[in-house]
C-alpha cells in the first residue's frame, strides 16, 4: 500500500546485491534501512498494492524509534515472553542456535536430491522473515491473536480489516496488517467461514500459520526445504484443520 518495494523490486542497486547475498550482520534494524532507504517507491501510497518484506523492515524500524527501545528487546519484552514463545529468536555472529534445523534446496528434476543451503544472515530483514520460531511457538502466537487480554478486539479488528486502496476498492490480496484476510471453503460439510493466515518462503524454508476464529483454531506448519509450488506444502495445513474439526464436531456444537 505505501509503495515500498519487495526484494527483487529495490532500485537501489548496491542494497539489492546486498540482500541478495545475505552475509552483512545488522545488530539495529534501523541500519537495515539502507539497503533499500534511496529506492524509488513502487507507487504513490495508496494508490496500488504490492506485496512487501521490506515495508515490514521499516515498520520495525518506526516501532523501535516509538518505543525508544531496541527492537529485538521490545518484542521479547511485549510478546515473546508474555505468550511464552521459548522457541522464538534470530541468529547473530557471537550465537548460533545450537539446535536449529538444516536448511536444503532441492532439485525436484531429480529424485531425492538435497543439499545444504549456503549459510545466510537474514539480520537486514528481521522483521520481515528473520525471526526462527516452530509450529508450536507459530499456534500460540495464532491463538494470542484471539485472546482479548493480550490485543483488544478494536486492534485485532485493525489488523484483520482488509486495507483499502484510496479509491475505497479493497487491496486485490485482501492483505490487512500482516495478515491476508480470505473466505475459507474446507469442502463438503465443513462450515464456509473466514480465516486469517500469513506464509513465509525463506532461505530453505517456508512457513504457513492461519487462525480460523469459528472454531478458535491456529494451524502452523513448518518445512527445512523449499516447493515449487507454495500451495503443494501450505495445503497440509488446511488437512490437519479438518483432523482437528472433525474431532472438535463431536464433542462440541459448532
């Protein structure tokens, strides 16, 4: 909506190169805007949509100037530690997670064929795609999003809304604040309803959360290794969603 661009989209040519190779440290997100900090904008804000990590990036940075607190400590502080996310963090040169996944490419032309991605700092988009976390870690964050003691209804509305364009229209991925906003159809018998979900592809890695309130129900599912297609891996999570209905169903009037 602001008109800031995606990755592959900066026109700042030295802060592309740079996010593309991955292997500069920023202890600061503000240091991470000058990657993209001289980059024209897609568009004028409001006038179109584009999807964008690096928009996420600077909203970090707005948050750590309003909070007049390090970014990093201000999410332990205000959402890690309350809703007891151990398993959250980031990397930096001086720690390395002992027990973090490996991380693969694939081939898929040729039959059970992986190897080690290259190592990568993803430091210069924290907020946008930097953070480690698991599954579980992923559905409590979900389920804290329907909790009115941890956000209140108004700012959950806020996130949940569909942004619109200035000209009234609603954004064409029906994106509200870090989440899409879509109506979901799980097949015959299963109540059409509306869901939120976000979904990730990183450096030999992709990850998929979505909230279904009906049913106050988080889905979260995690992978060390890239699909050509997204779909053909986020699909499963919409598999455990029914598991989980079905088994809900009969014990429960929904």
């Amino acid at each position: 909506m602001a008109g800031i661009p995606h990755y592959g989209q900066n026109s700042e040519f030295l802060g592309m190169i740079a996010t593309v190779k991955a292997d500069e440290h920023f202890n600061n997100v503000a240091d991470a805007l000058s990657l993209f900090d001289d980059s024209e904008l897609l568009h004028e804000p409001g006038e179109k949509f584009a999807y964008s990590s690096l928009g996420t990036v600077l909203l970090s940075a707005v948050m750590q100037a309003a909070a007049e607190q390090n970014y990093q400590s201000y999410m332990h502080q205000y959402v890690l530690s309350p809703l007891n996310l151990t398993s959250t963090t980031y990397e930096t040169p001086q720690r390395e997670l002992p027990l973090i996944a490996n991380f693969y490419w694939r081939d898929e032309n040729v039959a059970n064929f992986y190897k080690p991605w290259m190592k990568v700092d993803l430091s210069h988009r924290l907020a946008g795609g930097g953070w480690v976390s698991t599954s579980q870690d992923l559905v409590m964050l979900g389920q804290a999003f329907l909790n009115d003691q941890f956000i209140y209804p108004e700012i959950r509305n806020e996130f949940w809304s569909v942004q619109k364009l200035n000209n009234g229209l609603d954004n064409h991925q029906g994106y509200g604040i870090g989440w899409r906003v879509h109506p979901l159809d799980l097949g015959q018998g299963y109540a059409k309803q509306t869901y939120m979900h976000h979904g990730g592809v990183s450096a030999g890695a992709q990850s998929f959360l979505m909230v279904l309130p009906k049913y106050k129900m988080s889905v979260a599912v995690n992978t060390n290794v890239k699909t050509k297609k997204f779909g053909d891996f986020s699909k499963v999570a919409f598999e455990l969603a029914r598991l989980f209905i079905d088994e809900l169903d009969t014990t429960q009037n929904f």
